[in-house]
C-alpha cells in the first residue's frame, strides 16, 4: 500500500472534514500571498490552527472511537495534497496513486466525490493532477515565481515561526523527501547567514523528521552507517548530514544534484562534494585511498556487472600506474647510476690519459653512451606523459 510508510505526528489530527476543509486556505496562502510579513501571518495562523486541531483530536482520542482513525487519515491525505506543490516534484507513479487514493469515497469521507472537486478546483489545484499525472511544467511554471520569496523569508527572518513550519508540514516520507529536495536545491547558499539559533532550529527539525523515514533497505542502512563512520564527522553538521546523506535515499538525492545524475552514493558524494562547499569544507581531511575504501566496500556488497566492468578498469589502472611509476623509477636511477658511473670514470687516470690509439675507442664510447641517456631519456619523458595521462583518466573515471 502506498500508505504504510506514513507517519503522522501528535500535532497534525484533525476531528471532523468540516475543520479539515478549513485547512486548506492556509497552504494556499503561499500562492496568493507574495510579501514576507504575508507568508510569516499565514504561518502564524497555522500555528494557532494546530493547537486548535490537537485539542480537539486529544479529545477525540479520549473517546476511543473508530471514527478518529479516519479523521487521521483525511488529515495526513489533505496535508498531503496541500503541500506537495510548495516542497519539490514528487515521483509521477506515487502520485497518480496517490490521486486515485484519494477519489475512493470510502477512504476519503468527504460529502461527495463533487465536493471534493469543487474543492480542488476553488484551490487551483485540481490542473495538477491530470488523469495521466501531474502536469509537471504546469507545476514548474507556478511554482517558479514564488520560490526566491518563500526562501528569502523561511531563511532571513528573525520572526519565523520555526515551530509552525516543523509540525504542519512534516508529515510523511514523501513531504520529507521533498522538503529536503527542495530545500537543497534551493537554500544552501543561505545556510551560511542564519544565526546559530535559527540553524539549531532547523538542524532539530531535519533529525527529528529523519525519525519518521523508514522505508530504506538494509543495504542503504550499510551504507548509511559507512557514511556516518568514514565521512561525516564534523560536530556541527552531523545532525544535518544524518538527515540530507544518511535517512534519504541516495538515488533521489541525485536526481536533484544536476548536472550530475549519479547512480551510486560514491559517486553522489564525490559530485556534491564538488557543488557544496560546506561538503568540501568536511572532506578535506579525506584522503583518496579512505574514499576508495568506501567505494570498494560499496561495490563488494552488492556489485552490478558494471560496477564490477569499472572496479576492474580502476583497480587495473592503479596496477598500470603502479607499472609506469616503477618503471620510470628504475630508468632514472640507471640513468643517474650511468651519469655517476661515466663521472668517476673521468676522474680516474688510465681514462684520462689520451693516445693516437685510445682517441677513436674513446670517441665512439662517449657517442654510445650518449646515444643511450638520449633514449633512455626519451623512455623517462615518455613514462611520465604515460602516468600523467593514467592520473587524469583515474580523476575522469573518479
């Protein structure tokens, strides 16, 4: 079921459909509303409504009734609905499932089918969801204009209201998929000029979201943990890597990560390590043959044909490097045991010492030796172009 890995948080339960449609207006503030103080007093009001739905779900709960079951569930389905247009493009095959979720009467009790049209067309988002899917640059299109303001204000402003933020609309694997998304895409740079209050914040609502993502397989968790000991230890960003590197999948992490579209957490890391500063900042104590570890490790668990086809090439290229270098070291040190040899030689007399019979000889010595270091130079030249042109091809493949 497309449902099992949603987590609903404490905040978030709604008693009845009539408080859950008065919802709404709320997240369509982000359309409709353009100025920082707007977006902070739509905020505000959903703070205010959360207190008022917890109330009255607690209440709900005390009754132990069946029907709070199903009020949970229209409230994560219209959280759902409400949010995914401001926090990243989720997948098109869990969304249409998602849209025919939600038309089933039976799951989401709602007066009519009409009516929860109706609702959808008033909110203007009934155009998302087209019966193929969503219509993506119709998505891309609205969500363009209001990007650089909901940053702006959600990063800048000292009267945020974090609180508000975290427990409205941290709702599920794939809200927190798409926060995240959105979040790296858009907002790194301004990572850097928050006070360290408003990063506590934050970095506290990303590990507490990373609580509810659960659906990686034992093999990710590996990896998670391989990252978590080799990679990440920088004190103050541990929080925010556990979440952005450890609890997210790898693969939809890249698909965000352009123009690199990595397709294992090796190469992810090396690419972002090339786009996020603050990742080159926490590698710079990494040296390549600790990377290559995890790489290997990686690859050994579960190694594709081709991942295996580009371990080969690799491991055969550092042998092949390891070949030239070795070779370019034994010719310089016969080069430069030549060059000793051919000095010690002139200081001895019986070679100094010159005659009619010895001059030609000794000619044609010199020339040979000559004729030798000029080759043997010209292997040395050679051997070091080789292991240049080994060094960037093992930087391209890495």
């Amino acid at each position: 079921e497309v449902w099992d890995d949603i987590v609903i948080l404490n905040e978030i339960l709604y008693k009845s459909a009539a408080e859950l449609k008065e919802s709404i207006p709320v997240f369509v503030l982000f359309r409709t509303k353009e100025t920082k103080s707007d977006i902070i007093s739509a905020f505000d009001e959903m703070e205010n409504m959360k207190n008022n739905f917890s109330l009255a779900y607690h209440e709900c709960e005390l009754q132990n009734d069946k029907v709070c079951e199903r009020h949970k569930n229209r409230a994560v389905l219209l959280t759902e609905l409400a949010t995914y247009p401001y926090f990243g493009k989720p997948d098109t095959n869990n969304m249409q499932k998602f849209v025919d979720r939600m038309l089933q009467p039976a799951f989401y009790e709602l007066e009519s089918r009409v009516q929860f049209h109706q609702m959808m067309e008033q909110h203007k988002i009934q155009q998302y969801f087209m019966a193929e899917g969503p219509n993506m640059s119709l998505f891309e299109t609205e969500l363009a204009p209001i990007k650089g303001q909901f940053i702006a204000a959600f990063f800048q402003s000292k009267e945020f209201k974090f609180t508000a933020f975290r427990d409205d609309l941290q709702i599920s694997f794939k809200n927190a998929t798409s926060l995240i998304e959105f979040t790296a895409k858009n907002a790194f740079p301004v990572f850097q000029k928050l006070n360290d209050d408003n990063l506590h914040v934050l970095l506290s609502t990303f590990e507490k979201t990373a609580i509810f993502v659960t659906n990686f397989s034992n093999q990710e968790k590996k990896l998670i943990k391989t990252y978590k000991e080799k990679v990440f230890k920088a004190a103050e960003l541990q929080k925010f890597t556990q979440w952005g590197f450890g609890y997210l999948n790898f693969t939809q992490y890249a698909k965000f990560l352009e123009p690199y579209n990595s397709q294992t957490p090796y190469v992810l890391l090396y690419n972002t390590a090339k786009n996020l500063t603050w990742v080159v900042k926490q590698l710079e104590n990494q040296t390549l043959t600790q990377l290559l570890d995890v790489k290997e490790a990686e690859w050994l668990q579960q190694p594709s044909s081709q991942q295996k086809q580009q371990y080969s090439r690799l491991q055969t290229q550092i042998k092949v490097f390891g070949y030239v270098k070795a070779a370019a070291v034994t010719g310089l040190v016969m080069a430069v045991g030549i060059l000793l040899k051919k000095v010690f030689r002139k200081g001895k007399p019986e070679l100094v010492e010159q005659n009619d019979e010895k001059v030609e000889p000794q000619k044609e010595e010199t020339e040979e030796k000559i004729e030798n270091e000029y080759e043997k130079q010209l292997k040395k030249d050679e051997a070091e172009e080789l292991i240049e042109k080994v060094e960037v091809e093992e930087r391209d493949e890495l």
